[in-house]
C-alpha cells in the first residue's frame, strides 16, 4: 500500500545547505581558453601550463601564472581549472621529432663527439624537438655565446676520427660573417671532422613558423634597432631589458610542441648534424 506524502520530503535531509548553489564545473586548462580570475577579476587567455601553474596573457600581453584548481570563471560561471588529459597515442609512438619512440631507453653516455649551436636559444629549442633522440645516441649540445671565435674553440677541443663536431650557424648565407668563418674552419686543419651547416635567419626564433606565435610572417626590423627588441615592440610585447626578452624567447618555446612547429630550413640541418656526429 501507498499513501501520498502530503507535506513533501524531509527539508533537512540530505545536503540542504548545498541547495540552490551553482556548483562549478571541471574544466580542462586548454590553450586560448579564456578564464577570469572570480575574486580580482583578472582576466586572460591560457597559453600555457608548468609547474602546475596556469599562465594567462591579458589584452596587453602580459603574462601572469596562477594555480589550476577553483576561483575561475568561464563566461560568467564558476569552473575548476585541470590539466589536459593527454589522449593515448595510437600505434607507434614518436618522439617531438617524428622519430620512432625507443621504448624505455636507458639515456647512452655521452659521445666524444657533439653538436654546437650559437647560443642558448638554439640549444633549448633543438633540446625540446630532438631531445629524445639525443640522449638515445648520446648526443651532447653545447651552445657558443657566438661563432667569432669558432677556430681557437675547435682548436681547444681537437676533434679527430672518433670526435666529430657538428656546428649550427645562425644566418649562414653567402657573404655573411657566419659564412667567411665557415669557410675558414673548411680549410683548415679540422676542416676533415668538422661538419658546419647553418639556417638563412637572423636568429632562431625565426625557425619557430611564425603562425605558431600569431603572425602571417615574421616583422623586418631596420638594421639600426637590436633585433630581438624590434621583434617584440612589433608585437606589442615588453622589451625594456633582458628579462623581458627572456620572457618573450620563452613565449614562443612554449609554442612549440614537435618538429612541425618548425620551418624545413631549420629541421634538415639539425637532422644533418645528428647523422654526422652519430655515424
């Protein structure tokens, strides 16, 4: 037997006091998703994750970091910030390189030969795409500060039959200092196990496809202003000094995520030097 419960439910059963609030709801931390901060009002578009922190750029270009977690609001509504779940890869698993994966590859000890690159930039981008590959043939990359003084470091380091170096240039075209350098290092008494081979841009960053940072194409900058700062005021970005350089290089690192983000001028010629130290 039934009987109609005439006066309802027990208003004290349950979570009560949780009625009627809007609980938030989970959301992944992805890229260009817009949140605002709900207790400062602060408000930006995602670019990134590390450390599990969130980064945000505002309107202006600046980036801030805050922690994924609760506080955040999505067009209005209240959301927790996660990281975004990787999704399985399916069949082979490649590394930022395009290379087949080596499935739990102990990292090999280091070879006597190597690569150097011009400077730290360089090194860190060549490190995100071909890393993995690096330390599975025990490849080491050292950055120069500059090529200026290339022919008294090779001197120092003695490279021979079982020390091979490999040399990436910055702006290697026909006529430049790079170039003269090149040809001298060719000639001379290393020439035999010294491999130099360089990308037409001014800087590295410009091997980065300028899509990838928001751009049609990368800005010409006049001879007579610095070129990393006249990159980033033509983008709107801070360039008072070092940092905001730093800050600006680290931007478009995080843009990178495999050897696609990258322009062919800038891959065959790191693909090149890894082929010749490993042989």
């Amino acid at each position: 037997m039934t009987f109609d419960d005439r006066y309802g439910s027990d208003v004290l059963s349950g979570n009560w006091r949780a009625r009627g609030i809007q609980q938030p709801k989970t959301v992944a931390a992805e890229n260009d998703l817009v949140v605002e901060l709900a207790d400062t009002g602060f408000t930006g578009a995602i670019v990134g994750i590390e450390n599990r922190l969130v980064q945000l750029e505002d309107r202006f270009g600046k980036v801030r970091a805050f922690p994924l977690g609760g506080g955040y609001l999505v067009d209005g509504k209240p959301v927790v910030l996660v990281a975004p779940q990787s999704a399985k890869p399916k069949g082979p698993v490649r590394t930022a390189s395009g290379s087949l994966a080596v499935k739990d590859a102990p990292a090999r000890v280091a070879r006597a030969s190597r690569i150097f690159v011009e400077g730290r930039h360089d090194a860190e981008l060549v490190e995100k795409v071909w890393g993995d590959d690096l330390r599975v043939e025990g490849v080491v990359v050292e950055y120069l500060g500059g090529v200026d003084d290339l022919g008294g470091i090779l001197d120092d380091t003695r490279p021979g039959p079982g020390k091979r170096i490999g040399v990436l240039v910055d702006h290697l075209v026909p006529g430049s200092k790079e170039s003269r350098i090149a040809d001298a290092v060719a000639r001379g008494p290393h020439g035999a196990h010294v491999k130099i081979v360089g990308h037409p841009y001014i800087d590295v960053w410009q091997a980065v496809k300028p899509d990838r940072v928001g751009m049609k194409a990368w800005p010409q900058i006049p001879k007579n202003i610095e070129w990393k700062k006249g990159i980033c005021a033509s983008l709107g970005w801070p360039h008072h000094d070092q940092a905001d350089i730093a800050r600006a290089w680290k931007r478009i690192l995080s843009a990178v995520s495999t050897y696609r983000d990258l322009e062919p001028a800038f891959l065959g010629r790191v693909e090149e030097l890894i082929d010749f130290v490993s042989e």
